[in-house]
C-alpha cells in the first residue's frame, strides 16, 4: 500500500473536500443527469452527456481522495524533535549564494503543494535536497534552470 505524507492542515482540505463532493456535487450531478433525462432523446441530448462526463470526474476524484485518506501517512513538525534539520512539515529559510536572495518555503505533500502560497512538494527538486540537512549547511541543488548554491538558514518546526 502507497503512503501519502501530508501535513494535518493537508489532511483536513483533503477530507473537507471529499465531503463536498459527496454531499453537494454528487447530488447536484445526479439531479442534472436526470433532468437531462427528461428533456427526450439521450443519443443526442448535450446536457445528458456534459452532466455524465461531469459525473465521470467527480466520481473518480472522490476515488482519487478516498486512495489518499486510506494511505494518509499524517505528520506534524510540531511534534516532531526539534535539532534543525530539514524533515517533511518545516519550513525553512534559503539564501541563495549567488544573489543573496532569501526564500521561505514549507515541505508539504503532493495535494498541498501551493509555489506561490510558498508550499513546495516533498517531492520537488529543492525539497529533495534539503531534506536531512542541518541549519547553515550549504546546499547544492539540481533545479531546472542548472545547479544553484543555498545556505540553509533556518528551519522553523509549525
């Protein structure tokens, strides 16, 4: 069985979700297939074959969630021992050697990820190479724009 590592936060959009889906877009999407129904002719009725389509998605999103919650995997960097060492759930503070620009980022799982909200995935390039490393440790990270130099400044245990 795959494990899926989220945060709590993670794991409560991920359920807050699911239930949407089940108690307000499944029903909505059944009611729409069979209005549908009623309009005559299913071969070529458009509103039909967009709400079952539509019903296709849903369906395989819940399944989709479902998967996940079963193999949650739920870590929280709050509770975990706090020596300043980048592991899933910190986020930490980089300074780009070159430019001396500063980034803040948290490690969070796949669903979560947000760049622009500063959540980047466990599984990103700069998350793989940071994780296991201390504070001031100088990193070399393989991006997709070529090698780029960090010092890891801090890591901060939310």
């Amino acid at each position: 069985m795959q494990r899926y590592p989220m945060t709590p936060q993670g794991h409560a959009a991920l359920e807050a979700e699911l239930k949407q889906l089940k108690s307000i877009d499944r029903p909505r999407i059944t009611a729409s297939i069979a209005e549908a129904r009623e309009h005559g002719d299913l071969k070529e009725n458009a509103e039909y074959h967009a709400a079952r389509e539509q019903q296709g998605f849903c369906e395989a999103r819940i399944r989709d969630i479902e998967a996940k919650l079963g193999g949650a995997q739920v870590i929280d960097p709050a509770t975990l021992t706090q020596e300043g060492r980048v592991v899933f759930g910190v986020t930490v503070v980089i300074e780009n050697m070159d430019t001396e620009e500063e980034k803040q980022y948290k490690i969070v799982g796949d669903d979560e990820a947000d760049f622009k909200a500063g959540k980047i995935s466990v599984n990103s390039p700069i998350a793989r190479g940071l994780i296991g490393k201390f504070e001031g440790d100088e990193v070399r990270i393989e991006t997709p724009k070529g090698v780029v130099e960090y010092e890891l400044m801090k890591v901060i245990y939310d």
